[in-house]
C-alpha cells in the first residue's frame, strides 16, 4: 500500500498546490466599432455591437 512515510507540512503542503488555483485575468480586446475595451467573443457593452451587427440597443 502506498503510505506516506512522514507528515508533510502545511507550508510544504500548501508551497504545492498554490500554483494550481491562481486565477487568471480575463484577456480584453478593442471594440472594433467603437474602440472600447471588452472581453472576446462577447457584445461590447459600450456600443452593443457583435461580429459587425447591433445586438443591444444601448443609451
């Protein structure tokens, strides 16, 4: 059976799995209509355009 042969401990147990649930920054691309930030493959909020179309009409 595998049995660990001594106790790790928490600073070497949580030096391990620390690098595994980092976040990561959503990745922002320029409206190509309007030229404001938004994230990639989603309708910009500033203008409510996608793929060249308006989809939400915006005030």
């Amino acid at each position: 059976m595998a049995v660990p042969k001594s106790k790790v401990s928490r600073q070497r147990r949580d030096k391990r799995r620390s690098s595994h649930w980092k976040l990561e920054e959503p990745t922002l691309v320029k409206c190509p209509s309007c030229g404001a930030y938004k994230m990639s493959h989603r309708v910009c909020k500033a203008c409510g355009k996608y793929n060249g179309r308006t989809v939400l009409n915006v005030e």
